[in-house]
C-alpha cells in the first residue's frame, strides 16, 4: 500500500510539474505571438508611411512637371503670336 502511495504522490509530482511546464510553454508562446503581432504591425506601419511619402513626392513631381509644360506652352503660344505680328507688319512695310 505505501508503495503504491509512493507512486501516486511521484505521479501527481510529475503531472503538476508538467502542468506548470505546459502553462509556462503557453505563456512563453503567448508572449511570442503578441511579440510577433507587434513587429507586424509595426512593419505596416513604416510600410505605409513610405508608401504616402512616394505618394506625395509623385503627385508633387506630376505637379511641377505640369506647371512646366504650360509655362512652356504659354511661352511658345506667345511666341507665335509674336512672330505672327512681326510677320504682318512686315507684309504691311513691304505692301507701302
């Protein structure tokens, strides 16, 4: 009978060091898992400011590059213009 008393106490020894050895591995997973959830979103994170910041630079280069071409354009608009004039006034010298 007191062996089998041994046995049971050496038994329920090994089953709550193993319960405490189980919640210890859960707890060590637990805390891997959020460790890992907060590195996730901390890389979206970054992710995303990256990603407005090329936004940004984009819009602000097809911005500049737009104000460029109608600048451009404008100038050659007036240049014609120009031309045209000095053409006609030529064409009235040479007519007189």
């Amino acid at each position: 009978m007191l062996k089998m008393k041994d046995h049971r106490d050496e038994y329920l020894g090994i089953f709550n060091q193993s319960e405490e050895e189980r919640k210890r591995s859960e707890k060590i997973k637990f805390d891997k898992q959020e460790q890992d959830n907060f590195n996730t979103k901390q890389l979206l994170s970054n992710f995303e400011k990256k990603l407005e910041s090329e936004l940004d630079s984009r819009i602000k280069n097809e911005t500049d590059l737009r104000k460029y071409l109608e600048t451009k354009f404008l100038n050659l608009q007036d240049q014609m213009k120009s031309d045209e004039k000095l053409s006609l006034e030529r064409e009235k010298r040479m007519m007189t």
